[in-house]
C-alpha cells in the first residue's frame, strides 16, 4: 500500500487499551452513500464485491483453482439449519481459505488452477478475490431460519477475520524462540488497475509460521492481511486483532506497498487521513480516530532497528530511513514538509509513509504498543515495500516474468529484513540484560 496520497497511482483495541474509535466514526462528510448500512445489507454487493464479475478477477480465480471457494461456501451455508451452525461453517471455512492461501504460496499441496496456465503460487490475489466471493455470498443468503442485520453482520465479520489469519496467530511460549509479527494489506487501486497484486500481503502469505534463522536464534513468524478500508480501521479491527498478541512478541513490523524501486523504514506516523478513497471508493480526511482522544498524540515513533536494517545487505532493493513528515507547525495554520521529522507542538498531515491506510496501521499499532507499556522494551515499526509493476508493455494480462521476479524478491527481502531487525534487538537485549547484570552487582557490592 502506497501511503503517500500523491503516490498512489504508481505504487501497509480493546477498548482497555484505549483505541478502538466510538462506532460513529465511521461516518460523516465524505462517506460514500449506503456505505453505513452495506454490512447489513441481504442482498445489496459491496463496491469491492461488484467487481468480482468482471473478466479478471474471474481469470485470476479460475487460474489459481480458487474459483470454487464461493460456491462450495454457499453450499455449506445452505445446509446450515441454525445460526450456531452458520457461525460454525464462516469460520471453519474462513479459517480453510486463510490456510489453503498459505499452503499454495509456501509450495505444499497441488498447484491446482486452470493448467498449464495456473498462476505462479507466490500470488496474494487469489485469496483476496475468493474473500469477496464468499462476502457476496453470505450477504445475499436468506436462511431458512431467519438471518438479522445484527447477526449478519457478526457472520461477516467472523468471516473477514478468518479468512485474514487474524484468529490463526499462534506465537509459542517459552524460551530460545523470538516471537515476530507480521502485517500485510489486500490489493488497492483496483480501479485504476484491477490486476493489481500487493506484496505485503504476499509477503504475509510467504511468511506465516515460518521459522526465520537469526543471529539471535530461531524467530517463529505470525502474519495477518487487513483490509483497505477507512471504516474497518475506523472500528477497531488492528487493535482487535493484535492486542492479544503485542505483550507476547518480540518485534512486529506493519508492511505495505511505497514506492518504485526501494524499501523505507518509516521513522515517524502522523494522526491524520489524508482523504484517498479505499477499496469501496469511500474517502476520509480527519484526525485519525481512537479513543480517548484527550491523550490521543500527533506522532507515534518506530522502535524498528532502522539504522541496523538500512546498513545491512537485505536484497537487490535499496532500503531507505525515511525520516521526513508533513506538519502544521505549532502555531501555523500551513502545512511544512520536515525531512528530518516533527517539531515541538506541530500538528500531523503526514507520516513518512504519507496519510492513507498504511500510515494508519503504523500509528495504530505503534499507539497500541505505548499504550500498552511496551515502547520501552519491543521493537515495532513500519516497512514500505517496492511497488510491484507489470512488465513494459503488459496492459493486459495478469501476469508476466518480470511481475513474478519482483514480487517473489520483494517477499524474499521482506524476510531478511525481518531476520536483521531480530537479530539487532537481540543484541539490544543482551546489552540491556548485561548492564542490568552490571548495575545488580554494583548494588550488591555497595551493600557489602
């Protein structure tokens, strides 16, 4: 995900922590008409689901072999006799379409697809348009028994974080295991371009529990995708899906599509949206919305190892420490581009990775982080990838050589990456233990 608004054409809470926005957030001025009202909706597609009938993501879906997703779904839910039973088949067959991604994309079972034209495995797009075959169906579906908006909306929303991994996050207990979670995003800009892939979620998919070798040992990977929508952020859904998970990991990085041809490591995440429009075409230009928003601060900060990750040799894509932020300065009423970051008392307009969704996820989850406790002690930020591009002369098909190259090097850098922003915060650590050792015996011996 670009997260520069200018930068998009070419190109990723509990409540008791204090950050899922009050459920009217998600509407206002520049809300698209009906937008409020599509999760209840029985019949009515969604903007990203109306696309679903045109030529190429059908192309897509029948060369992958996910193409009977959606009809088996609505199979099994016609068989569901209960609202228990309809709970049961969203999230088994969610959780089946989460797997069945990560399995072709990490090389086990069968290519399937329409052969020999099948698409190469590494490829996010798939899962993403098989999602939104299965949301169309379980928004039409008129159960025999009875289906509320209410309870729609729940199957819905079981079903999203399903087939997202978000409830297939399993970070191991115990010693000599660093714990690493991963984000990615869904494909954007599908109108501009509807064979569009994004390589965070590709990387997401590449990596999802993974063991990674580092310096400072074995590194467990757990990943999850997020949607491209201001409403779903507006509600809660990264705070939801990895609180559980912040105060057991040892590092997490967000990642998303930039820009052409080299990696950022973002210093800085600014509290505004910028107003780009999302997947379902609605657009948002406000501060970002948590609550508490009496402490809600205009900055959040990465505690990535920058400086460690750009030095090293990660692959063939330069890697940048992206310092500069767009702010009202304090007392200003125009926005400033700072290429060294924030001033005292500015307010944001953009983060180094701009004012659209990923910027959001950056500043969400880092918030999350503080607000837990954990600035001090876990290592989190986020990554910007290359943007993934057809090669020259290719407007029409879904895929080509040089398509393929980029992204299966994007997600092997998105791994090394990983494995040196691990291996730097476990030197961190054992410095920090060291000197804690140092200042114990210190203590102890002044006792003495």
């Amino acid at each position: 995900m670009n997260g520069i608004r200018v930068r998009i054409g070419v190109l990723g809470v509990a409540l008791a922590a204090g950050l899922i926005a009050p459920a009217t957030a998600a509407t206002g001025p520049g809300m698209a008409a009906g937008a409020e009202a599509a999760v209840g909706a029985a019949s009515s597609p969604t903007v990203e689901e109306l696309r679903l009938d045109r030529a190429v993501p059908q192309e897509i879906l029948r060369r992958s072999g996910f193409d009977a997703v959606a009809p088996a779904f609505a199979r099994s839910l016609d068989r569901a006799g209960s609202w228990a039973e309809a709970r049961r088949v969203v999230s088994r067959q969610g959780e089946a379409l989460w797997r069945r991604a990560v399995d072709r994309v990490q090389g086990r079972g069968p290519a399937r697809g329409d052969l020999p034209q099948a698409l190469s495995r590494d490829d996010d797009r798939p899962l993403y348009w098989a999602r939104l075959g299965m949301t169309r169906e379980l928004r039409s579906w008129d159960p025999r028994f009875g289906l509320g908006e209410e309870r729609r909306a729940a199957l819905l929303s079981a079903l999203e974080r399903a087939s997202r991994g978000q409830d297939d996050i399993r970070l191991p207990r115990g010693k000599g295991l660093k714990r690493v979670v991963v984000t990615g995003f869904d494909p954007f800009t599908l109108d501009r371009d509807i064979r569009i892939s994004n390589p965070s979620g590709a990387a997401a998919l590449a990596l999802d529990g993974t063991v990674i070798e580092t310096a400072a040992g074995p590194a467990r990977v757990e990943t999850a995708v997020f949607p491209v929508r201001w409403r779903d952020f507006a509600e809660g859904t990264v705070e939801r899906a990895l609180r559980p998970y912040l105060p057991r990991a040892d590092l997490f990085t967000t990642v998303s599509q930039g820009r052409v041809g080299r990696f950022d490591v973002e210093r800085t995440n600014g509290a505004w949206r910028g107003g780009f429009a999302d997947n379902e075409n609605v657009s948002r230009t406000e501060t970002i919305p948590v609550t508490d928003p009496a402490t809600q601060p205009q900055w959040t900060t990465t505690t990535l190892p920058y400086a460690e990750i750009v030095a090293a040799a990660t692959g063939r894509f330069p890697v940048y420490d992206n310092t500069s932020v767009t702010e009202i300065p304090a007392g200003g009423t125009v926005p400033v581009v700072r290429p060294q970051g924030p001033t005292p008392g500015s307010t944001a307009r953009a983060g180094g990775g701009g004012d659209y969704l990923s910027n959001e996820i950056a500043y969400r989850v880092t918030l999350l982080r503080d607000r837990l406790g954990l600035g001090d002690r876990l290592p989190g930020g986020h990554v910007h990838t290359p943007v993934l591009q057809f090669g020259a002369g290719n407007t029409t098909e879904v895929t080509d050589a040089e398509f393929v190259r980029d992204r299966l090097d994007i997600v092997a850098q998105v791994r090394e990456i990983v494995a040196v922003a691990v291996s730097a915060a476990g030197r961190t650590d054992r410095a920090r233990t060291d000197r804690a050792r140092t200042d114990r015996a210190r203590t102890d011996r002044a006792r003495g």
